[in-house]
C-alpha cells in the first residue's frame, strides 16, 4: 500500500497494528514478517530511492534494541526510533492506546525534530 511515487518518509515497523497506527497520522510504514528478519538489500535500495528519509522504528525492549543495533549496522543512514521507556510503553500503537492521538503525534513531531526536519504531523479532526 505504499505510494509507487514514494515521499519524504517510510518508517519499517514491525507490526501491522503499528503501521496502521502511524498511516492515522499520514506515515507510510511497512512492517517485514519479525523484528528478526529485516527487508533484504535489494528491497531497502528500492526504497531508499523512493523516500528521502527511512526510519526504523522497533519495539524499546530488548529484543527490538538488539535488532535495531544490528540492522544499524548494517544500514547506517537509518534513521532509529525508540520510545523514551519513561512512558512504559514499547511500540507506537501501545503509546497511542495509553495516551492518545494528541500526545501520540507530539511524540512524532518530537522524533522528526530530533532528526531536523521541519515538517510537523498537523492536527486533524480525527487526530
């Protein structure tokens, strides 16, 4: 379901609850088969045409930081995301669950900051 045109970001998630949660916010994501397994080389070139930015966006527990460390090797120019663990939750869908739209997509606008862009996810009726 990704725009064959591609755009400013695509986020590699590892869920599909995740990938819906951040399309309600305007962000493509794609989410491969497990935190253990990553798209292959062919694939990320693909996408590293398509998307000026690709962020990789894994669970803050132990298994998803171990992978993200991995998978940060090997693609250096990903861009990785974790949820500050003072929140007490590991993935963007649990995030969104426990405090909703609002503070979810300040939460997004704070990681886009982080990495210096000026494009903020807007308030919309439904967020």
């Amino acid at each position: 379901m990704l725009s064959k045109s591609g755009g400013d970001y695509l986020v590699i998630t590892k869920s599909l609850k995740d990938c819906m949660c951040l399309y309600e916010y305007g962000i493509p994501a794609i989410a491969p088969n497990s935190e253990n397994l990553f798209i292959t080389d062919k694939q990320y070139q693909k996408l590293k045409q398509k998307y000026r930015k690709i962020f990789l966006f894994y669970d803050n527990d132990l298994p998803g930081i171990t992978n993200a460390n991995k998978i940060r090797k090997q693609y250096p120019d990903l861009k990785v995301i974790f949820i500050p663990r003072k929140y007490d939750a590991k993935d963007i869908s649990d995030f969104r669950k426990k405090y909703g739209k609002k503070k979810t997509r300040q939460l997004i606008n704070s990681a886009l900051e982080y990495y210096g862009e000026q494009r903020k996810i807007e308030e919309t009726e439904e967020s």
